[in-house]
C-alpha cells in the first residue's frame, strides 16, 4: 500500500475504497454488490487491485516490493517460495475474487501476473523486529526514523495509520479499536502490527486464529500493553 500511494497517490483510490468491510476478509458478496471496487486495501480483494497498480507502475513489483521491505527492515529480505507457491496452488477464493474484479473492468492486468505479486507480498519472510522495524516510519510521520528518509508523506502516514484502526483487522476492527484503541494490522500469518503515532511501533505474534482471522494471543497482548502503557490514542 505504501509503495502503491508514492507512485500513484490519491489516483489509488479510483479503484480501491476506504471503509470497513464488516464481512470476512477473502468475502466475494461485497465485491458483486459494489461493482469489483473492494471496500479497503486491507482485505484480499483491496490487497488484490493494490498489486494490480503496482504491476501497471513499477519495472518489476515484486523485486520493488521486496527492495522497500528490506530498506525499511534495514537488511535483506525475501519471499517465502514454498510458501508462495502453496497459495498458488491452493488460493482459489482469491483467483476468483481477482477475476470477479477483473470482470468489472478494474483490474488492467492480466489475473495471473497480479495473483503472482499478490501471493508473494503475502509470503515475505520477516520476524517480529523486522516488522516492527519495517512499520516504524508510521509513527514518525511517513519517515524512515533510522535512516532519515521519507517513505510517504506525512499525510499519507495520517491516512494509512487511519485505515489500519478502521479496516485494518478484517472483522474484528470495531472490537480492535475498543479494546485496544491503537491502528493495527493484522496477518492470517499470525502477525499483528500495531503504532503508537509519534511514539512507536511494535508487532506481536502467536499463530492460534479467531473466527476473523485475527491472532488471539496477539489481540489480548495488544490490549494488556494498552491498558498498562496508558499509549491509546483515545
């Protein structure tokens, strides 16, 4: 997404919406209902039309992909193959999510060559530092605060900090902003990353999932560090 929003900016959100879904992350009924627009960036569909733009916009998407995570984790990472080719193989909600927005006219590739960056970006390999590292410019106003280096505007961090609070944990988004009160994103992987704007970034991990998708061990570790750091920001 962030890649996405320094190469396009605001023509981004021709295709892709900024609301809360309130289905399931990988739902196909929304999708039909609002013509091949995906609600937000955060949920496959959205996820799906932010790798079409990038295939229309970079020289190599999953070689840029790749070389911004690495310059935001401050040393080299990569996909996860086995883990890549598994999604492929067996990810067929989300070649018909793709093709559903193919068929309104929203996606301007071609479905094998978006689902390939797609399930790549979904299979780099990182550890917990790494990713909080790599969020890190999210709380210090779209800047890379080790290296100095803008990543996105400031106003594009508000905008993205915006959106992880309200779209950010699939279905559970309302219960994440009650509770835990900071913006978050969470992976089926098991990843949550969480940022304290102004202050800092931090990622959580436990693989056990709940109904929506969301790391139950990491969603209670989020709400204890809020309730004994006092960092939400409401």
């Amino acid at each position: 997404l962030s890649l996405a929003m320094q190469l396009i900016g605001e023509k981004l959100w021709e295709r892709i919406g900024r609301e809360p879904s309130g289905d399931p992350f990988n739902s196909l009924v929304q999708l039909e209902h609002e013509h091949g627009v995906p609600r937000n960036p955060f949920i496959n569909a959205g996820a799906i039309a932010v790798a079409d733009r990038l295939v229309s916009h970079c020289k190599d998407a999953k070689t840029d992909i790749l070389a911004l995570v690495s310059a935001l984790c401050g040393e080299p990472v990569g996909f996860d193959e086995e883990v890549a080719a598994s999604e492929a193989a067996t990810g067929f909600r989300n070649v018909a999510l793709a093709n559903f927005i193919k068929s309104f006219g929203k996606l301007d590739n071609a479905v094998a060559d978006v689902l390939d960056v797609y399930f790549h970006q979904c299979s780099i390999s990182m550890n917990c530092q790494q990713l909080a590292r790599a969020c890190s410019f999210l709380c210090h106003d779209g800047v890379n605060p080790h290296t100095s280096e803008p990543i996105v505007s400031k106003r594009q961090a508000r905008r993205i900090n915006s959106l992880m609070l309200t779209c950010g944990t699939y279905d559970a988004a309302g219960e994440f902003a009650f509770l835990i009160g900071l913006p978050c994103k969470s992976g089926v992987g098991g990843g949550i990353i969480a940022v304290v704007p102004d202050r800092l970034s931090l990622c959580v991990w436990s693989p056990g999932l709940g109904p929506s998708g969301n790391s139950l061990a990491g969603m209670r570790a989020l709400e204890l560090f809020a309730a004994k750091t006092g960092l939400p920001i409401f």
